[in-house]
C-alpha cells in the first residue's frame, strides 16, 4: 500500500514527524518507509513506519503506560469524554433513535478505556456503546468519496475492534453501501433499515444471551 492510499491526509503524518524528517516525508510514497516521530505526551521522539504512526500505537513509553497496573484497573470502562464529536452524522442519529426504541441506551457515555495505545490516545470513541452489555456498534459505509472505510482506514477498523475485544467488549459492524463483512459480527446491509437494526438486536442477543436482552428491552406495541 502507499501513502495517498492510506484515505488518511499528509498533513497529519507532517505534523507529527521530527522536523528535520519534514521535507523527506513531504515527498514519501511508501508507508512502511521508517522516520522519526514526536510523542503527541512529549516522550522521547521514537521510530516507527508511516502505518504504524497512522495505526497508533505510539512510543515505547505510551505503549508501557498503557498497560501499567493503573491503567488496566480502568481497561473496558465506558466513559463520558466531554466535547467528543462522533456520532452526530444523520445516519448515526437514525441509528441511535431506532435502536433506543429497541434497548434502553446509555447516554452518558461515548469512549472506552483500552488497555494498548490507538491513534496516541489510550480510549476508543465508537459509533454506539451499550455498556450493560459491552457491546459496541459501528456503522461504517463507504462516504461520499466511495473510499471511506477502505485502505488504511479499513485496518485500523479491525485494529479498534481487537483493542475492544481485548478489554471484555465485542463489536457490531453494521457494513452499508457494499461493504463487506469485518469482523465476527456484522450486519451487511445497502442501506440503515429497521430490517438492519433488528439484526443488530438479534446479534446482541446471541452474544450476551437472552436474560441479558430482556433486562434492556423496551417493550414495544406491535405496529398493525
Ligand atoms: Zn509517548
């Protein structure tokens, strides 16, 4: 893969590489091209591939850290991070209304506490967290551009998954627009249906189990 293949921008890469690498990287093309990068924390600069830097896992320090004992006490919280932006496209709305007809829905929280480092920050943001269940939900479709979660983009995905998985949390993936499947739990789809979300409520009840399920249903008026 290279570089403008990534859907990720240069800009971020050059904001991030030690200044004297600046030029050079203005003109790569390779994303396993090796450089040296600033800590977002302020550690030392540390080495690393263009993919590596646009997946994250950050310095040797950061990566210590994230896995120190006082980190891992807080490994799969859901939390409240004040003035995140995620989840606020319209689909995502629709998503959010129709499944909070199905479930009861947390609002207070939109971030993970994981226990490795993703894109510098030790905490995931997804889509829909159901923190009763550990389950989060994530719908992904191909954008505007048709290039949206492809590329890097779609690595970086399964990568956010694992860190879930990791600390006691699985994925939905609701796949839009000609996804296709990732991960153990998807919901292919053309487009977010009613049909799509109750696939997405049939999924978390074969992972958690029915009594789980029913303690969070809403009970519901048949339409006729
Ligand atoms: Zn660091």
């Amino acid at each position: 893969m290279l570089v403008h293949e990534t859907q990720r921008s240069r800009s971020e890469l050059l904001a991030r590489v030690a200044p004297p690498q600046r030029a050079a990287l203005a003109r790569e093309t390779r994303v396993g091209a090796v450089y040296e990068w600033r800590c977002r924390r302020g550690h030392d600069r540390y080495p690393a591939t263009v993919a590596e830097v646009l997946t994250g896992p950050s310095c040797a320090k950061c990566r210590a850290n994230a896995v120190a004992p006082a980190a891992l006490r807080e490994a799969g919280l859901a939390f409240m991070k004040p003035g995140l932006k995620v989840g606020t496209s319209r689909v995502e709305q629709r998503l959010r209304l129709l499944l909070g007809e199905r479930i009861r829905l947390h609002h207070r929280v939109n971030a993970v506490r994981i226990a490795r480092m993703f894109y510098g920050k030790q905490e995931v943001w997804p889509d829909i967290l159901v923190p009763q269940l550990r389950i989060a939900v994530e719908y992904d479709d191909p954008g505007r551009s048709g290039r949206a979660h492809r590329g890097l983009k779609e690595g970086s995905d399964v990568e956010k998954d694992d860190a879930l998985r990791e600390v006691g949390w699985e994925v939905i993936r609701i796949r839009a627009g000609g996804l296709d499947e990732l991960g153990p739990h998807s919901v292919v789809c053309a487009r977010l249906t009613v049909a799509a979300v109750d696939e997405v409520v049939a999924l978390m009840r074969r992972i958690r189990g029915d009594a789980a399920l029913d303690a969070l249903a809403i009970e519901r008026q048949q339409a006729v």
